[in-house]
C-alpha cells in the first residue's frame, strides 16, 4: 500500500495548472498523451487525498497495462464524470463511497470488466 500512498501524495502536490485538461469523446477521453477508450477500460478505482484543508477526489483508470490518475481539479472532469456514469452505470454513486468518512483514503473499486 506504500506505493499507491506515495503516488497519492505525489498526485497532491502536483500544482493544479502542471495537470492536463481532460477531453471527452464518444469513443473514451484524453489526459494530456492519453487516450482512454472505453471499450478497453478494464479497471477504474476512487480514491481521495487528504489535504489540509479539503480532501481531493480521484479516479483511476486502467486499460491495457496502462494506468492513469485524474482529479476532480481537472479542467473537463464534470464531463468526464458524466460520460464515465454512461458508459459504466456502477460508478454512479462513486463519490457516496470515496468522500466519507474524512481523514481516509477510502480506495473503493467502481468498475471492474468480468
């Protein structure tokens, strides 16, 4: 666990303007190099950073070997968060079980492909 701590502090301390815009299409999305296909997502987890002042949610997706972390601070998340309850209706209620109780990381798995 370890390494997903340390990747989650790294994730935080990440200024806001260094995190590319998210860009959705029918097809998947894009954060900054990469491309997303839906059809390929085979794993997508949430989980929170607690900051000093507010905590800060994140998604990870994974497809093909390939892993990528975007934040709810992202310009183009709202869209992404949208087409991701489209296209994946079990991460409707994602935030209900990645935001509660404070002080956690509360790491949950929202989608897994069977």
């Amino acid at each position: 666990m370890g390494t997903i701590s340390n990747l989650m502090e790294r994730l935080s301390r990440t200024p806001k303007a260094e995190r590319p815009s998210i860009v959705v299409t029918a097809f998947g999305f894009t954060a900054g190099l990469d491309f997303v296909a839906w059809q390929a997502v085979s794993e997508i987890q949430g989980y929170k950073v607690d900051l000093l002042t507010t905590d800060e949610a994140f998604l990870q997706f994974t497809w093909n070997g390939h892993v990528v972390h975007v934040s709810e601070e992202q310009p183009g998340f709202e869209q992404l968060e949208q087409a991701m309850i489209a296209v994946f209706p079990s991460t409707a209620n994602w935030r209900d079980k990645v935001l509660l109780p404070a002080f956690e990381e509360c790491a949950s798995l929202l989608y897994r492909r069977s």
